[in-house]
C-alpha cells in the first residue's frame, strides 16, 4: 500500500537470462526508435487500428519476428496499443505505445523469457530512450536487482532480493524482554542499521524472518504488484512509523504471498510458534475466499491480536466488504486514517467493521535505502496503534493477556468516544503520547 493499497506478485520460477536475450533488446535500440517515429499521427492513425496493425506487421517482418497477438484499447481520447511479438519459442516482444487525442505520448517495450520479465525500454514522446531497465536472476531463479540505466548514462541499482548482513552474534530470541510483533506485509529492509535493534537473530546470527513469497527467509521489501521493473517500499515505511510511537518492541518480518494466499496460515502458526503477541498487518482484498485459511489460523491462535487496516478504497465496508478488515474474529482491531480532529481522512474506508479511527495522514517516514517521504492512509494507523497497545500491555503489566482482551483493554482505554458514523472510536495523538511518553523515554 504505498500511501494507499497494496498487492504482490508470486516467486518467479528458476530462470537465469541468457545473454542474446538481453542483447536482443540492446541491438535492436535504433529498430525500435524507427518504430516509434512510424507511430507518429498519419492521416488519424488511432481512428484506424488496421493501419496501426499494417505498421507493426511490417515492423516485425523487417526484424524476423512474428506479430502474435495486438490489443486496441480507446477511453475517450486516450488510445493503447499492445504489439507482442515472438522472437523465438520462449521469447517475446511486449511492445505498448499511448496516444492522447492522437498524439504519441510514450512508447514502452518489455523482453519476456517465458514467464519472466528481462528488459524494459522507455521511450519519450520524441522517440529518443528514456530509460533502459534490466533485471538480474540469481542462480535459483529469484529477482535479485533492477538495474535502470537513465538516458545520461547514469546507472542505478534497485534490490529486490539482496545479500544479508554479515552474520550478527545478536542475543538470540527470548534474552530481550520487549514484545513480539510480527508484521506480514511486503517485507522490510533488513539492511537498516536502525531496524538492527528490533530485528530477531537465532544463535547462529542468522536472521529470523520469513519470505512466503520467495521460500526463503529474507523478505527483503520489494512490492512487485505494479510491475516487476519498478518495485516499491512499504513496509519499511510501516515499521519505521512503528519506531516512531516509541516503546521497544522485537520485530518478526514476514514477507506474505500473492498467488497462494492459503500460505497466510503458515504465516500465522510461524509467528505463533515464535511468540508473537501482536500482528500488524496492512493488506487486504475484496475476494474472502483467499483469506479462509488467515481467518481460521488467527482463530486457533487467540493468544495473538491482529491489527488490520481497513483499506484505502474509499467505500463502507459494510456495504463493499474488504478483507480481511471484515471479520468476525474476537482477536482483531480493525483501524482507519482519520486527520487531527477525528474526521475521516480523504480516500480511507469506513463503516460499522471499523473498530478504531487514529490520525495517519502525512506522517514522515523513511523507506528502503534511507527513502524518507510522507505517508498517508489506513495502512500506516495500523503501527500507531500496534505502538500504542504495547504501552497499554507494559502499563497493566498483564504478560498473560490475550489476544481478545488486549483489544478489549484498548478499546476501553480510549476516553472519550468519539460518536460519529464513520468508525468506533477515536484515538488521538494527545493520548497515544500520555500512554506512551514513559516507555518511549524508557526504550530510548
């Protein structure tokens, strides 16, 4: 959910490009800039796809490829075009070009291999290149790095799946008394030397943490739902908000699937089996049906409480339901942005399934690589108030609590209600900060 929603993509499968395949796309530059000047508005283009087809056939023909397939989609003024290509049996051309009132506004073009992406090529309304984007695999087939080469020759490195740290003789889990949180999001920057305090490591020094994504153990922050070629931070910026409400707190990352989300089981007996008391998580997803399995594990597991945003599409949720916001379950919080004074924020959902409302609009905070910008939206009131319920849990001083009566404490620690028809009740900065002023000077 950068500022608003989030979803991922699954595991690639094993895969490493071969050179010609990358080669391709770099030899074929000048082709695909002539290609572009073809496109240019002649005598109305848009209005006349055949026209569009005719010049891509040629284009194809010119370079020993075939047009296997073309789409035309027109919105108004807007035109998109979509050329593939097949160079070969597993390789493939994803040629797209965007018209405004049929004018080339942009041409882009993505190499395959198979199922997985290569290349991309960004070309300017003037045809000349943007931008070049490569994709490197590690051996065993998983995404380890965007390199984007700029139109000024300068390059840029984007990890997807980054070597860890050096092995850290940490104190292994159990000898630091904070609370256990454990966060399934889009993973976290395992790298921030001030993330290194919160973060769990085993006797070995190897880091605690689970990548349903991947299959590994490293889920390293790269949400991928847009498109492979430009991945995106978010939970770095969830926990970073975290750290900022201030009470110390031990960090177990999970990094959730896309394809299979019936591993969000495995996700929630994982943190079970390593203590975890509460569970931020914010994502979610109209279909119920892949959230089954979740509801059912965090049922069995009553000793944990979940915070869940409640989504960032703007509708009632009891009239449009999102998941798992939407829940029946006793160990749950659902949480929206609200501004200052308790109004809903713009953008957020809201409705009866909303337990709390707690400002989390234009809040600072700092991303993968020391990304510092302002963050908005439900998701990012879910660590407020993962930070706030571990100071009401180090106030009772109730280790025992569980998972239901945690929510319970924290709804009625939240004086005086706030009647609106928006959310249950409001949560104001003023008294996140009397609850927590002791253990944030405490843990700092």
């Amino acid at each position: 959910m950068l500022r608003r929603c989030l979803g991922l993509i699954a595991s690639l499968l094993f895969f490493v490009a071969p050179a010609d395949v990358i080669a391709v796309d770099t030899t074929n530059g000048d082709s695909l800039a002539q290609f572009c000047v073809d496109l240019q508005p002649k005598a109305n283009q848009t209005a006349n796809p055949d026209e569009m087809i005719k010049i891509a056939q040629i284009f194809a023909a010119q370079n020993g490829w075939k047009l296997a397939r073309h789409t035309h989609n027109q919105r108004g003024m807007a035109a998109r075009f979509q050329y593939i290509f097949q160079i070969d049996k597993i390789t493939q051309f994803r040629l797209s070009a965007f018209f405004v009132a049929d004018r080339l506004r942009g041409m882009r073009n993505e190499i395959y291999h198979g199922l997985d992406p290569v290349t991309l090529s960004v070309f300017k309304t003037d045809c000349n290149l943007r931008e070049r984007r490569k994709i490197t695999y590690l051996d065993d087939g998983r995404m380890e790095r965007v390199t984007v080469q700029h139109s000024d020759k300068s390059d840029e490195q984007i990890w997807i799946n980054p070597p860890p740290l050096a092995k850290i003789n940490n104190k292994p889990q159990g000898t630091n008394p904070a609370l256990i949180v454990g966060h399934i999001d889009s993973g976290v920057d395992y790298r921030r030397p001030d993330f290194q305090p919160h973060l769990i490591y085993d006797r070995d020094g190897n880091l605690v943490a689970r990548d349903l994504w991947d299959g590994d153990s490293l889920p390293f922050d790269a949400n991928l739902a847009r498109s492979p070629f430009y991945p995106q931070s978010h939970g770095s910026y969830v926990v970073d908000i975290l750290r900022r409400v201030g009470p110390d707190f031990r960090l177990l990352p999970v990094r959730y699937p896309r394809r299979n989300m019936r591993l969000m089981e495995d996700a929630v007996e994982w943190l079970a089996t390593h203590e975890a008391r509460i569970v931020m998580m914010p994502l979610g997803s109209r279909d119920a049906d892949e959230w089954e399995a979740f509801f059912a594990a965090a049922a069995r597991h009553p000793e944990m409480l979940f915070i869940i945003s409640a989504g960032n599409n703007g509708v009632d949720l009891s009239k449009q339901p999102i998941y798992p916001a939407v829940n029946q379950l006793s160990n749950a919080l659902t949480v929206t942005s609200t501004l200052k004074d308790g109004s809903l924020a713009d953008g957020v959902n809201f409705g009866q399934d909303v337990n709390i409302g707690l400002p989390a609009e234009n809040l600072p905070a700092i991303g993968v690589g020391n990304q510092e910008t302002i963050m908005s939206g439900s998701s990012f009131a879910v660590p407020k108030l993962a930070g706030y319920a571990i100071c009401i849990v180090a106030s009772t001083k109730t280790e025992k609590m569980d998972g239901a009566a945690l929510a319970r404490a924290v709804k009625d620690s939240i004086r005086p209600q706030h009647h609106n028809n928006a959310y249950g009740l409001f949560l104001s900065d003023s008294q996140i900060d009397a609850e927590c002023a002791p253990y944030r000077r405490a843990s700092q």
